[in-house]
C-alpha cells in the first residue's frame, strides 16, 4: 500500500476535515500535514489546482477534497454501493462545496464590506442551501443523508454546520441553523456522538 500524505491548514475544520475522520473511522494510516497560511502562500503554485487539501499517493499529488471522500469514504465503509445512494451521498457533498466557495470569497474582505457580503450570503445562499439539506434529511428519514447510515456525506455537512453554529464567522448568527434547519442542527449532534468521529477528536485531544 503506498504512503498517503494529506496536507491541509491546521485546523479542526474546512474541507480536509471530513477526509481526515474517514481516514481515522477506516483506520488507514496516513500523515496528517498540517501547515500555516504563510507555508500555503508559498507551496500554492506548487499544488495540482493552487489549493488545499492535496493528497500524495502512488507517486501523485492530487486535489479535489471530494474526491478523497468518496476514495476513502469507499475503503471506510462510508460510501453507498448503491448507485442512486451514492448519488444522494454526492449531490449533498456537492452542494456544501458550493456553498464554501461562497464563504471563502467572502475571507479576505473587513469592515462594512464584509458585514455586507455575509448578510447577504446568510439571507440567501446559506438559507437556501440549509433549507433544502434539511429537506433532503427529512426525506431520507431524518438520520442521514444516504443508505441509512453514517456516510462522507453527513461527515461533510456536519463539518460545515459546525462552523456556522460556533459563532467564529462574523455576521453569521450561530442560531441560523437552528432557526432555518432545525434537523441539521440535530444531524451534527448525531454525527459528533458517532463512536469514529468521537474517537477521532479524542485522539485530537478535543
Ligand atoms: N474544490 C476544491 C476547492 C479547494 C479550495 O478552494 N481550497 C481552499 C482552501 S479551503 C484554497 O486552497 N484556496 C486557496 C486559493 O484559492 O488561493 C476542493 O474541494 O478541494
């Protein structure tokens, strides 16, 4: 089995956290890279796509954080068989993805700008793409995204929900998701008491 090297910021979030608690839950092991804003700035252009997460496998350097969620969530038992399952599993993956390219754009920005950028992403964007994840947990039955189970997906929206509810983005109100998707609220709760993420965040020392 070739080495596996996932490079990404030094936090517990954003888009290689999911990747990282599939790793965990599946047990493969794998170096957890982690690197400061200025060690970004000066790797960037040096990266497949001049972002982050990259992963170093079978001689390669690869982008695409979903791509490593389906590629380990598959080997974690994380990822549907079934194709439509899988299908639902992507659609929601592929959705959160949209949604942090809105949030990003708005990274660099202060002041009134950024007051502005974010109400408006928090009034639009965000409360569509809330409501219509809540809907889509509704019609799976109300636990999970796909399959009836534990899959990437639900380790991707649970990334994201918790960033929103922990009061850390400015202007973004961390009761926005229990007022617009009150499931979701109740989903990360679920996926934060599953034994594979707790065990991963107690290896965190969270
Ligand atoms: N679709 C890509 C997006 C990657 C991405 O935009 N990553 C951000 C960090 S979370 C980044 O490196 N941005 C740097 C830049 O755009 O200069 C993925 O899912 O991996």
């Amino acid at each position: 089995m070739s080495t596996i090297k996932l490079t990404y910021f030094d936090i517990d979030g954003g888009r290689a956290e999911p990747t990282r608690i599939a790793l965990s839950i599946g047990g493969i092991e794998f170096e957890d890279h982690r690197i400061s804003f200025s060690e970004f700035g000066q790797m960037r252009a040096g990266t497949p796509f001049n972002a982050v997460p990259t992963l170093e496998i079978n001689d390669g350097v690869y982008g695409q954080s979903n791509a490593m969620n389906r590629y380990f969530g598959k080997q974690a038992g994380l990822y549907p068989v079934d194709p439509w399952q899988a299908f639902l599993c992507d659609e929601v993956m592929d959705a959160v993805e949209d949604v942090l390219h809105f949030l990003v754009r708005t990274f660099g920005m202060e002041g009134d700008e950024l007051k502005a950028a974010r109400e408006k992403l928090v009034d639009g964007a965000f409360t569509t793409y809330l409501k219509t994840l809540n809907a889509r947990l509704e019609a799976a039955g109300g636990e999970y995204f796909a399959d009836g189970r534990l899959t990437v997906a639900d380790l991707k929206v649970f990334v994201w929900i918790r960033a929103l509810k922990s009061g850390f983005l400015d202007y973004v109100p961390s009761d926005l998701v229990d007022r617009v998707a009150p499931l979701l609220a109740q989903h990360m709760e679920r996926v934060a008491a599953n034994p594979g993420v707790a065990a991963y965040y107690e290896g965190r020392g969270k």
